[in-house]
C-alpha cells in the first residue's frame, strides 16, 4: 500500500479521489536520482488503492488495459493528483488540469 508513504489523501467525491504526493518518498531516490518522476506504475497502484477506498473495501488487481502515462509528474512541493473514475472502469489522473495517466482497470 502507498497511502501514507507515497501519497496521502486530500479530499473525495463520489466519483473522484485527489492526493498529495510526497516528494520525501523514498521512491524517488531511485526513479531517478537528480531528476525525480512518479513512476508510472504507481498510478496504476494508487488508482486500485483509491478504487478499494471509494468502494469500501480492498481491491486487487484483475486487468488493466490501455493505460498510457501522457505527463510525467515531477514531485514538488505541494504535487497534488486527482483521480477519475468512471462508471466503465476508466480512469483518468489529472495533475493542474493536464491528464498526465489514463487506463482501463478491473477489479476485484
């Protein structure tokens, strides 16, 4: 679980999570070193954690298509993420209003 190592949760909604990223992350000392991004396959991580949140229970991993990582996120002082989700299994994750990951999850 990344919540409270990675990313800590800042508000939701009915069909939304946003997170704030924590730059002290010990991931970011490997991914990469002097230049640091959120590895892509965190997104796929928290959007399951966040899923598992939102729907009241813990959730594996049953298939993820199409995802495509559009943006990389650079941890700064105050990187928060957003999470969408819809009602097909697509998810979408905007960083300032620029969708930077997309996929296609599901789970159970």
């Amino acid at each position: 679980m990344l919540k409270g190592i990675l990313y800590d949760i800042v508000s939701r909604s009915d069909d939304s999570v946003t997170v704030r990223i924590d730059r002290g992350c010990g991931i970011y000392q490997a991914h990469f070193p002097g230049y640091p991004i959120t590895p892509g396959v965190t997104f796929v991580q928290m959007a399951v954690e966040l899923l598992g949140l939102m729907r009241g229970r813990d959730m594996d991993i049953l298939s993820a298509k199409n995802i495509k990582f559009l943006s990389p996120v650079i941890p700064e002082e105050d990187t928060t993420l957003t999470f969408f989700f819809g009602g097909d299994g697509e998810i979408k994750v905007y960083h300032r209003d620029v969708v930077c990951a997309s996929m296609k999850v599901t789970a159970g």
